[in-house]
C-alpha cells in the first residue's frame, strides 16, 4: 500500500514539473552546450532534444548546410539561435515548435529586439520601456527582459533607442542597422531615483491606469516628459504619441473621440474627452468632459463635466459640473453645479450650487444654494452658508456661523407676543418670525412672517435697525389672504454681548382679502389712526396703511 501511494506521489510530482516547465516560453528555455564545426541541421536536432521542443523549417527557405562552432553556457534558446543565424531568421512559437522563417526585409523599418539586465545582480529587468525618440514607437520588456520594436530604417544611419526603468539611469543605444538583437543592455541603480520613488510617491491612482499595462508601465519608468508640437489621437494610445502618450506635454492636441498626454501647452479639442495627467494652459474643449491632473489657465469648456485636480487660473464652462480641487482665479460657470477645494478668487455661478471648501472673494450666485468656509464678498441665492462674512449673505436663509444671529421677544400694535430670529450678517440678514394674541375665544389670533434687513453701526453699542417684513395674520387657520408689510426703521442697544434692547417705528401695509368676513381685529390693545383705505371691487381685495411701532428685547 505505502508503494502505491509512492507512486501516486511521484507521477502527481512529475505532472506538476511537467505543466510548470510548459509555462516557460520555448525560446526562453536555458541551455548550455559545446559545439564544434558541427551543421546547422544537426545542432537543431541536438538543440531541439536539449530544450524540450521541435524546430520547424524549410531547407530550401533556410541555410542549414553551414557549420556553427560556439560555446552556449546558461543562454535562453533565442540568444542562441541569434548567435547561429545572425539576425536572417525570424522565430514564432506554436506548442511544442518553433518555427523558423527568413526574416522579412523591410525598406520602412527593422525589428530590433534584446533583453534588458541589471549591470549589478545580471538577473533580466521586467517591465523596462525601450522607445525610439524620433517616432516614439515603444515596447516594455516581458517577464524575461526581452522586447522587441520596429525602428524607422535609416538605411546606413546609425539609429538611437532609450531604455528606461523606475529606480534605474537612463540608458541610450546607438547602433547601425547591421546590430539588431542586443544581447545584453545593462542598466545601473541610480540612488538619487530611488530616493524620489520611496519619497514622492504618485498622489493620484486614476492617473496611473492599470498598472500592468504598458502606458502605465511608461509613465512610472519615464522620469523626463517628451515634447511635441502637434499631436493627434482617435482615442488614447492611437495616435501620433502612440502608447507614449501619458509622457507627451504636446503644444495642439486634436484627439477625434478622446485623448491622454503628459500636458498640453496652448490648445486641446477632443470629440468627446481630453485627459491630461498635468498642466493644461490656454484652451482646452470636449464635447463631453475635460480631466486635468495638474494646474490650469485659460479657458475650459465642456458638454458636462470639467475636473482640475490643480489650480485654476482661468475660466470653467460646462453643461453640468465644474469641479477644481486646488484654488480658482477666474470664474466657474456651469448649468447645474460648480465646487471648488481651495479658495476662489472671482465668479461661481450656477442654477442649482456654488461650494467653495475656504476662502470666496467675489460673488457666489445661485438659484438653491451657495456655501463657503470664508466670504469676502455677496452670497446670492435662496440658501447661503458661510462660517465668516465680509459682505453680505442675500437670500430666503442665510446662515453664518460667526455671523449675525439675534432672538427677539417684542411686541408690536397688533401681537403683544412676537418671537423672531435673526441670521445673516448685519450688511444682510433674514428674519423668522411668529407672533400671537391671547384672546378668551375658541380660535387665537396668529402670525408668521419673513422679512430681510440690515443692521449698520451707530455707535460703539448702539446700531441702527432698516428692515422689511412681511406677516400672515390668522384667526384659527390660514383661511384668507390677510397680509401685513411693513417698513421698520429702530435703534439698536446692545446692554451686553449677549443683550440688548430695540424700538422703532414702522410703516404698515395691509392687503387682505375683502370677501371674506372673518378676520381677525387688527387692534385690541392699541387704536391706530388709518390714514389711507381702499377697495378693489374687480377683484375683492382691500388695503390699508397706519403708522405703528415695535419694541422689545434681543439675545446672543
């Protein structure tokens, strides 16, 4: 029995090596061997029995009647059929064969290809980019450290190839187009990138994509960013820049549906989207969004969205959003909302919300809602929030956390009981307020009100009071249109920080509607003279107009 289970054991242990030995590529598999004069046709034999696989050629297509004489110690079966047939053959891998072709001669360009190695330990460097600086054509390096490009040929002219990797000095390959299989390009440890890639990591992930691809792949092994003049995409990574594109600053970019690059200098139009991991300057428009990872001037349009991760000096338009997450200097214009993460130094206007994260010197103007930490300047819209006003806050409620905040107790001719609150600031602030007659009958007389004000300094505890209001005065339930507005114009007295008293006289207005027969008397308590009365006969309605006056006391 424990035979058996040995030999379970041992082909379950020869399978696994078997399936780990078929995930190495064929032309990656190491071999070493000594060869002396012998044919070409007979060393593949040996080669093919040495590495586990089967060569498949034509005689007559290939030159096997040569003799080859080397010495092969530890060399993947690529560097060893490089050394053999001196860059005329071309190999493709399909199961267990290789296939051996004459490699195609091309007028436009030549294959160049290699493995990229680590100067210090010799082990194979994985994902290095190798790139041609003229046409910008790339390949990152495999598994193994191998890549392999097309370079514009340049008949007798030498041609140059870059080779760069995170943490490594940047390397240049010059050589004429006779050398193309570089067996070893050795790359050095450069401290001073190893230093920057522990001390400044990438702050942003979107910008980094999938890391495993090869335009990432660039992005973290390129430290310098490439310059041109013009470029164009259909979407990104095809186009002009190719999969270089995310290390691309370009002057004009036209990308047909959506476009990526390092930066654009003057000016970007995209069908639908531009995305630029850093500074955009000039002009940038898409028909659908604009994302810019760096700082921003100019002028940004877009059909919906607009997003800077940096600072802004320049104006944002959109259809819908505008987001900058650094400071604004300009204007942000959008149809539905528009936010800013620092401070903004201009315009935010929009139907819906205006946010500012700190500082707003200028005008914040929305239909809803406006909101920042600091204003310096006029908040418009029905709601406003701040937590510190230099200016003024105008709107249906304003709230400002360190701002101007009173509740009042008073009374005036017609309520004896009036509560009001007050929140703003004193260049503008909104007025809540409710007020009731206790009377010995089965239904109270009643008010609720809105009004706006201002609250000017007088003197070092004594300010002036200028305000408009307007109150609903009931008896029971709301049943008709009864509305007292007035105009009041008082004195301020603080007594303390937290207390103070008021009075004043005002002007008042009253429309109500004339069918009805059950309001509530105007005066109780007090018999105001009305100096002015009419009826409207064509639509029932009737208004009157008295002098009066309010009084009471203030807290906090």
């Amino acid at each position: 029995m424990k035979g058996y289970f040995f030999i379970l054991c041992l082909i379950c242990l020869c399978a696994f090596t078997n399936v780990f030995a078929q995930q190495i590529p064929l032309l990656e598999k190491r071999v070493s061997m000594q060869v002396s004069n012998q044919r070409v046709a007979n060393f593949l034999d040996d080669l093919s029995k040495e590495a586990g696989l089967v060569f498949s050629y034509s005689s007559s297509a290939i030159d096997v009647e040569q003799t080859f004489t080397g010495t092969i110690k530890d060399q993947s079966v690529r560097e060893v059929l490089e050394e053999v047939f001196l860059g005329s053959v071309q190999y493709k891998e399909k199961g267990i064969y290789v296939i051996l072709t004459p490699a195609p001669v091309s007028k436009k360009e030549v294959t160049v290809s290699g493995y990229v190695v680590d100067e210090n330990t010799g082990e194979r460097i994985r994902n290095a980019t190798v790139y041609d600086p003229i046409t910008l054509q790339s390949s990152v390096t495999d598994e193994y450290g191998f890549f392999e490009i097309q370079v514009k040929n340049h008949n007798q002219e030498d041609f140059k190839l870059i080779v760069n990797k995170a943490s490594y000095s940047d390397t240049m390959l010059v050589s004429s187009n006779k050398n193309q299989f570089f067996q070893n390009i050795f790359l050095k440890l450069d401290p001073k990138k190893i230093l920057t890639a522990v001390d400044s990591p990438e702050k942003w992930k979107f910008w980094k994509l999938n890391k495993d691809k090869e335009p990432a792949q660039n992005i973290s092994n390129l430290s310098d960013t490439i310059h041109r003049d013009f470029q164009v995409s259909f979407v990104p990574f095809v186009g002009t820049n190719r999969k270089l594109s995310g290390n691309v600053i370009n002057d004009y970019s036209l990308n047909i549906l959506g476009g990526y690059s390092a930066g654009t200098e003057k000016a970007e139009i995209g069908g639908l989207f531009n995305m630029n991991r850093g500074d955009v300057g000039k002009f940038q428009g898409a028909g659908i969004f604009n994302f810019t990872g760096g700082d921003l001037k100019g002028f940004q349009v877009s059909g919906i969205l607009n997003m800077n991760l940096g600072n802004a000096d320049a104006v944002q338009g959109s259809g819908l959003v505008n987001f900058n997450l650094g400071d604004v200097k300009g204007a942000q214009v959008s149809g539905l909302v528009n936010a800013a993460g620092g401070n903004l130094t201009g315009l935010q206007v929009s139907p819906i919300a205006n946010y500012t994260h700190r500082k707003m010197e200028g005008l914040q103007a929305s239909v809803i809602f406006n909101g920042a930490k600091e204003v310096k300047g006029t908040q418009i819209g029905l709601f406003n929030y701040a937590d510190t006003v230099q200016g003024a806050s105008i709107g249906l409620i304003s709230f400002v956390r360190k701002g101007y905040h009173k509740v009042e107790l008073g009374a005036d001719e017609m309520l004896p009981i009036n509560f009001s609150f007050r929140t703003g600031t004193r260049a503008f602030y909104n007025i809540l307020s409710v007020g009731i007659r206790p009377e010995e009958t089965d239904s109270v007389t009643w008010a609720f009100g809105y009004g706006i004000g201002a609250s000017p300094r007088l003197g070092k505890k004594t300010f002036l009071n200028i305000e408009l209001s307007s109150q609903q005065i009931n008896k029971g339930f709301v049943n008709a249109l009864n509305v007292v507005s007035r105009a009041y114009l008082g004195f301020d007295y603080q007594i303390s920080k937290n207390f103070g008293v008021y009075a004043g006289p005002t002007l008042n207005w009253r429309l109500y509607d004339n069918s009805y027969d059950f309001h509530p008397d105007l005066f109780t308590y007090t018999d105001p003279k009305i100096f002015s009365e009419h009826e409207f006969a064509a639509n029932d309605w009737a208004d009157q107009f008295w002098f009066g006056g309010r009084l009471g006391i203030r807290f906090f």
